[in-house]
C-alpha cells in the first residue's frame, strides 16, 4: 500500500542530521496535504550552512532534530549522502520548489502567510506571486527585523490571520529558534522556514543559471553577487563542511562510531 500524502518517509541519517527523503513533488504533495489536515508540521531546510550551524551549537542541532521535515536543500548535502552509500532524490530549493507549492495551494484553497526580509519585501514578493498566482489566498506578511519583545505583536497578525502555511525567512539559525520557541503560540498548521526565498520574488536577489545550479554551484554565483556579505559563508564555510563531513563519514566507518541517533525503522530516539 502506498503512504498517505500526509505521512512523512523515515528520515536517514546524513552528517547527523535527520533528512526526509523527498523528491519535489512528494515534498509539495505532503506539505499540502499536512497544511489541509492542519496537522503541525515544522518545515525546515539543510544545506553546507545550517550543517556546520548545527555541528558548531549543539542547541541548533536539537532543534533540527526536532523538526518535522527536513529536507536537502542544498548539493551537498545529496553529495555528502552519496559518499555515504544513502541515495536522496536529489536537491529541493526554495526557488525551485515555490512555484510548485504556490499552484497547489491555489487549487486547494490552503493559505499563506509571508514573514521575513527587511521592510517591504514580504510585501512585494507579495505581489509578484499574486500576479502569478490571481487566486493564491495570501493571508498576510510581515517582514522579520523585528526584535524578540516585538514577537507577541508578530504572533498576534498571523493568528488573526489564521494561515494554513506560514513561511519564515529570516535566516539561519534565528527562524529555525524563532519558530521552535513559539510553535505552540502560533495558530499556523505549518510553519515553514524558507531562507531568502522572499528576496529572489522580490527580485532582491538575482538566481544563479539554470545550469550552474544543476551542476550544484549556485552558492559560486551567490559569492561572486555579494562577496563581503556572503565570503565567511563560502570561502570559510564550505572546507569546514567538507572536513565535518569528513568527521561523520570516519564515524559511521567505525564498529563503534555508527550513529545511533536513528531506530533500524528511521525514527529518531527519544
């Protein structure tokens, strides 16, 4: 019998991370189905960054531990799997991933709330997925330099909004946090982390080619468009990926060093 839509594949182990391994339809098709069922669902990504996030704070780690459905957002993660003997299906970015989700929920009804970026461009990623998207019910947006004493006031807009899918962009790890710390405030089935996803509908933000981003160097192009703000990400980031990948590599390679963090079924221990 094949799953429900709703149900979520037992997640596999790659550099100690607990990934879902999805392909984007089935991420969508689950998504959906999660957000019209309004069971809660926390939504996050993984990519060289938030690894080597997670490696560094053992706080961060747990939190992505915690989530619901993780998935590979980034080359290298699949690649780091694949060294490992595991097969994911393959990247699923934000990018590739939103005009899919934004034509599903329009036919389904399901509703969206936008939270992050700087002032007015939730907002006009807003408008822009409208003109796409007529009859996609937008619930709300709001932007996300907001500080913590402001989080009641924030909580207070997407509950009288009531969405069904709430996305977060306000980078790594502040939305993974913001989202786990009041999870149980927020009247959202979904909630979602999606990085600077509202930049590029915004048109904040330019997209590598199609084809860099096939041969998996998106990030070349994103340091080549914004070297000050983005060097210690790439140029410091990714060797440091490249040895924690080492790490958990030489680990599972060890009879005593496999992780045990799963269940032979996929599930996370307690």
């Amino acid at each position: 019998m094949s799953p429900a839509p709703a149900d979520l594949p037992a997640p596999v182990d790659v550099v100690g991370l607990p990934i879902r391994p999805f392909d984007l339809s089935g991420l969508i098709a689950t998504v959906v189905a999660r957000a019209q069922g309004r069971i809660p669902t926390f939504g996050c990504y993984a990519n060289a960054h938030t690894v080597n996030l997670a490696c560094a704070d053992p706080g961060y780690s747990r939190v992505l531990e915690k989530c619901d459905l993780l998935f590979a957002d980034g080359a290298s993660i699949v690649w780091a799997a694949h060294l490992a003997g595991i097969t994911l299906p393959g990247r699923i970015t934000a990018m590739d991933y939103l005009p899919v989700l934004a034509g599903r929920c329009e036919q389904a009804e399901v509703s969206l709330f936008l939270l992050g970026s700087k002032p007015g461009v939730a907002e006009k990623a807003r408008q822009n997925l409208m003109t796409k998207f007529p009859r996609l019910r937008i619930a709300g947006f709001h932007h996300g330099h907001f500080d913590i004493a402001e989080s009641e006031t924030v909580i207070s807009a997407i509950n009288a909004a009531r969405p069904d899918i709430l996305l977060v962009g306000m980078s790594s790890p502040r939305q993974e946090q913001w989202i786990i710390e009041n999870q149980h405030r927020i009247d959202a089935p979904v909630r979602w982390c999606v990085g600077a996803l509202f930049d590029y509908l915004a048109g904040e933000e330019l997209r590598a080619p199609a084809w860099l981003c096939r041969a998996g160097f998106e990030w070349l192009f994103r340091l080549a468009m914004d070297p000050v703000g983005k060097w210690r990400r790439y140029v410091l980031g990714n060797p440091r990926f490249v040895w924690n990948t080492v790490r958990w590599l030489s680990q599972r390679r060890r009879p005593s060093g496999i992780s045990a963090r799963f269940e032979p079924t996929g599930g996370l221990h307690q």
